[in-house]
C-alpha cells in the first residue's frame, strides 16, 4: 500500500483551478462561447436551410477542383445522396457544420502553434509533452471542466474536439517546416530575405505538403469526435448513435454509423487529393 | 587596408564555446579540444584579406571548415571571435537590417547543391534576389531573363528544377546569384557536385564571366586542379586553421608543409608554372640580356607551352614583359630541370 502522506492532492489544485477560472472570468468565457456559437448557428442555419441539391454540388465542385476525377467526383457525391436517402440528411448538415467550425479553428490555432515550435526549441520543448497528453487523456476528462466553463451544448462539444483533433496539424506543421532543405534555406539568407519573406515564401510553400496531411488527419479526429461531443449537447448524427444505444435501437444506431462513415470517406477523399496536389506543387507545381 | 579582412576568426560549434576557445587561442589542436571538451572547432585563428577584383579560393579536406569559413563572410554564421571587414565596416556590428541591406546589394552565394527553389520556376528563381529587394515584377524578370540566357538556359524559363541536369540547374544557382549585380561572388563547393566535363565547362564559363565582370570571387574547392585554373591566390586549410596563402605557383613550387605537398603530387606542374617564376632575371647591373636571336617569350607563359620552344631553341629563350622588355632568359635544361623536379 502506497502511504497515504505522499498523497499529492493534484485532484483538488485543479478544481481550485477551475472555480478560480469560473469566477474571475467567466464573463471572458461566456463572450468567446457566445462569439463561437453564433458563427456555428449561422453556419449550420445555412447549411440546413440550403436545397440538398445545391449542398451536394459544391461538395462535388470541391471534390472536383482537388482531384480532376470524374469517378472519384461521381463517388462522393453518391454518398452524400446515400445520407440522404437514410434520412439523415438533416442530422448531417447539424454534424457537418460542428466539424467544419472545429477543424477550421483547430486550423487557425495549430499552424501558427507549429510555425512557432519549429521556430523556437523552448515552445517545443513545452508542447511536445503537451501533444502528447492532448492525445492520450480520455476526452472525458476535458469535457468536465468545458463543460463548467461553457455550460451543456455545442460550445464545450466544439471545444473538446478542437483539443482532441489539432495535434496533428500542429505537429505535421512543425515538422514539414523543420524538414525544409537546409541549403535552401541559407540561399533565401544569403540573399538577405527577412523572416517574414523566409517563412512565406520558402518555408510554408515548402512545408505545405505535410501540412494538408495534418489538416486532413484533423478533419478526420474531429469527425471521430461527434459521438463524444453529444454527449454533452452537440445535435446531429452522433445524437443518433447515442439515442440508439440508449433505446436498444441497433438498426438506428447503425444507420447513423454509417452515415458518419460516409462523411468521414467524403472528407478524406478530398482532404488526400488537396495532400497529392500540394506534394505536386511543391516539388514541381504552379510557381509562387 | 584590403577590400575584405578577416582577423584572427576563431569558430566553436557547441553549446558552451568559452572553454573550447581559450584552449584553441592557446594553440591547442581540433582533436585535443574534441576530446577535452567535446566541441568541434570549425576555424582556429584564421585571418585573411581578399582584395576586390581578384578571384580567391579556399581549398582543403572535406571537413577543414571551408564551408564554415565562407559562411562568415555572409554571416551566415557567427564567429566565435574575430572581426570581419568589408571596405572597413565590420559586419558583425550590423543589425539584423543593416546586414539583410548589406547582403542584398552586395553578396550573391552560390551552393554546392545548388540551394534552388524546388517549388519556383527557372525565371522566379533566377529572379529571386530582386524579389527580396522588392523590385517591381516586370523589371525583375527581364533582369532575370537576361541572365538566364547569358548562362545558356534560354527556353528553360519556365522549368523546375527538378526538370534540369545537375550542370543546368547550377547554371541557374550563377544566374541567380549574378541577377543582383552583387560586388562579391560567394562560391561554395559549387562545381564539386558535377561531372568532370561538365564541371570544366562551367569552370571555363565562369573565366569568362569574371574577365568581363571582375567580381570579387570566393571560391571553395577540395579540388587543387580547380583551385589553381580559378585561383588568383589560393588559401589552404586544415583542420579549420590556415595553413598557407599564396600565387598558384607558389603553392605549387613552395608547398608550406606535407599536407600542402601531398596535395600537389599528383598536380600537373607544366601547366601551373609560368615563365616568370622559372627564368634567369636579368641583373641590372651586367644587362647580359641574352642573345638577340632567341625567341621571346611572354612572362605568364606556361611551362607546357614553353616546353616546344625550348625544344626547338635550345640556345636559350628571351623572358619579355608586358611592355616587351627583357626581364629574364631561360635554357632548355632550365626548362626540363623544372618538370622533373
Ligand atoms: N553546425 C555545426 N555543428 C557542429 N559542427 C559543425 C557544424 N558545421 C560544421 N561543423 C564541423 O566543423 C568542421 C568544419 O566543417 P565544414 O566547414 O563544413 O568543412 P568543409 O566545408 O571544409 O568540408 C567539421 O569538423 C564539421 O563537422
Ligand atoms: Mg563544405
């Protein structure tokens, strides 16, 4: 038995943590949350609103624009038509709008987080432990203290999804610009570029491939996050998961399953064909 | 006071270079302070001046901190000591603007694998340096242009780099690096990754380059051949120290020590000694000038172009100046005593 004197009450700090944080600025909290969720209801408003016809067509302009296939084109567009015709359509638009608001702040948040750890050992050496823990702590444990902070609903659901889902970009971010060849680098110097020319102009261009394979990896996370995050109040097809289950409903359990497969399949599709792009560009592609 | 100074440079990779310093300042050698102390000294109290015109290379064993030595000139890297002057400034003083302004107008670097932009074209390439300047596009692409063709990669424009041959693709790294019309021309291993026959073309090319444009040339080479054909003085380094600075010839005919020497055994002498430094000068005093009849020679000839006449003549040979004065003679066994030695 481990002696009860080095017990270190760590459980306790943290609740005190986020009493404090509750009290002194959950005013700040309350701004941002209502900030994000206004842009969130706007989105998922349109995308409801919107004729499923004209949904589907430009997510297969999107489909087309990142792979000039026809087949693959034709293929996630029949998918979408299949979410459709399992009646989910609405429930997935709902999903769709919580993964579009939580990948792009996951995006907005994690590149410039992995330019600066490529560029300074110090945040890297901080962040890297950070990642890791970000990745391997159940999301349980961080939507406790989202959800005091937030309340029920989509706010805290987005907010764990974005910690469980911008590791990737962020890391691929720092190692694609840590991996730029080092004599390339020095000849933009020699020239006398400043950091800002550097990091436009050679460094980002040159990490991109490895960046759209963190975005994609991203969009992927935060698709694995809906059931999670409806637990907590997020609508959509991970409501549907979770109401199955809760009724003994399999058949309805599974229908949502695989409409959030068909979703997951559409976003990888694109997310690869934008990675293949990029890779292109970058060794041989249309100039900067 | 020479256009570029180095003085007493020293460089230290390593976390903590004050120890590894003091034991290079006390003469201490690399692998002793390796050892001792676990930092790599890249230079050890290497002082040089280079002066404006004149194409200098520095050659040594991979390892010899030529690369490292180049690179303080762009400060690329900073010295661990040392000062580096350019017409009097010293840079190490400058700003981080105040250096980016330097580098722009008066460096361009080419790289021993050439450094391109794998993701611009040719032309964006070539036209990089005024792209950092922020020259306005049109302009900088005509300069580009005309530098691109002026290398011999007209219609190549609009390639990558990775569509181009090694030998092409450091066509582009010269033109890219002559675009910004800088006074200096840092050269780093730059032909060393070519085949021989290519990289005798460019060798050739960039002659006739300098003897239009007589830019300051650093030159890096592991290569005695290439240093003494490019060379108008040649620095040897080893292990980060300077071992010996001269003429070509006087590398070759005075070498400092047997790491010098080793180097050039296998050098072809006829084609690196020149009449000036073999003949008999003429003592003032007697004016024996020789005979009217010999043949008169230039001063810079080459051994293996004299050698045919001293055949032919073996009376004796007329060393004339520029200005067609006598300033020395030579005789056929002058002459095949210098190749055999
Ligand atoms: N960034 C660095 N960190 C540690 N050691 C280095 C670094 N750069 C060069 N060196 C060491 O300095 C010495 C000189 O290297 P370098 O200048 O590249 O030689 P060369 O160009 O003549 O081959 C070598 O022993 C090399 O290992
Ligand atoms: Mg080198």
């Amino acid at each position: 038995m481990f002696p009860d004197k080095l017990n270190i009450p760590l459980g306790k700090s943290v609740n005190a943590l986020v009493d404090w944080l509750v009290v002194n600025y959950g005013d700040a909290f309350e701004a941002f949350a209502d900030a994000l969720l206004t842009v969130l209801v706007w989105l998922e408003h349109l995308l409801r609103a919107a004729p499923w016809w004209l949904v589907i067509a430009i997510i297969a302009a999107i489909a087309y624009h990142a792979s000039r296939s026809w087949k693959t084109t034709l293929g996630l567009a029949l998918a979408m038509v299949a979410i459709g015709t399992l009646g989910l359509w609405d429930k997935a638009m709902q999903t769709l709008a919580l993964m579009i608001i939580a990948t792009g702040l996951s995006v907005i948040i994690g590149i410039p987080v992995g330019i600066g750890m490529a560029m300074s050992n110090k945040l890297r050496a901080v962040m890297i432990p950070l990642l890791d823990m970000m990745q391997t702590m159940p999301s349980f444990v961080y939507l406790i203290p989202a959800l005091m902070l937030f309340g029920l609903g989509k706010v805290p659901a987005i907010i764990a999804t974005v910690i469980y889902a911008s590791p990737p970009v962020i890391r691929l971010t720092d190692l694609g610009i840590r991996l730029v060849d080092k004599e390339v680098l020095e000849a933009s110097r020699s020239f006398g570029a400043s950091r800002g020319q550097i990091l436009w102009g050679v460094q980002l261009p040159l990490a991109l491939p490895n960046i759209m394979a963190g975005i994609n990896q991203t969009t992927m996370m935060s698709i694995s996050m809906v059931v999670i995050a409806s637990m907590i109040g997020a609508r959509g097809l991970g409501e549907q998961v979770l109401t199955g289950i809760q009724r003994l409903d399999v058949g309805q359990g599974v229908e949502a399953g695989i409409a959030i497969v068909l979703l997951a399949v559409v976003f990888d599709r694109i997310g690869q064909s934008y990675g293949k792009k990029s890779r292109h560009s970058a060794k041989a592609g249309d100039g900067a | 006071m020479s256009y570029i100074d180095i003085r007493n440079i020293y460089k230290i990779f390593g976390p903590n270079p004050q120890k590894a310093l003091t034991l290079a300042q006390k003469g201490e050698n690399k692998n002793d302070i390796l050892t001792q102390t676990g930092h790599t000294v890249g230079l050890s109290n290497v002082s040089l001046s280079i002066e404006q015109g004149e194409t200098f290379v520095v050659m040594g064993l991979s390892g010899s901190g030529k690369s490292t030595l180049i690179r303080h000139l762009n400060r690329l890297i900073d010295p661990t000591a040392g000062e580096i002057l350019f017409g009097g400034e010293n840079i190490l003083n400058m700003t981080t603007a105040r250096l980016n302004a330097f580098r722009r107008a008066k460096l361009g670097m080419v790289f021993q694998r050439f450094g391109l932009l794998p993701h611009c074209t040719v032309l964006d390439n070539v036209a990089y340096g005024l792209k950092i300047q922020k020259t306005d596009r049109q302009k900088r692409q005509d300069a580009a242009r005309k530098w691109i063709e002026r290398v011999g990669l007209a219609g190549y424009e609009d390639s990558f780099p990775d569509e181009l041959s090694g030998g092409m693709q450091q066509r582009v790294g010269l033109a890219r690096a002559l675009t910004t019309n800088p006074e200096v021309l840092l050269m780093d291993e730059a032909f060393s990754a070519l085949d021989p026959l290519i990289r005798s073309d460019m060798q050739d090319e960039l002659m006739k380059l300098q003897s239009e444009l007589h830019k300051t040339i650093v030159f890096i080479t592991h290569d005695l051949d290439e240093a003494l054909k490019l060379g108008d003085r040649i620095a040897i380094l080893k292990d980060g120290a300077m071992i010996q600075v001269g003429r070509p010839e006087e590398i070759v005919m005075k070498p400092a020590d047997d790491y010098v020497r080793a180097f050039t055994r296998d050098i072809n002498r006829s084609r690196v000694l020149r009449a000036k430094t073999l003949m008999m000068p003429i003592d003032d005093n007697t004016q024996q000038a020789g005979s009217g009849d010999w043949p008169e020679i230039a001063a810079d000839m080459r051994l293996e172009d004299i050698l045919p006449i001293a055949i032919a003549c073996p009376a004796g040979i007329n060393v004339v100046n520029h200005k067609q004065q006598r300033i020395g003679t030579l005789s056929k066994d002058q002459v095949i005593a210098a190749l055999a030695a």
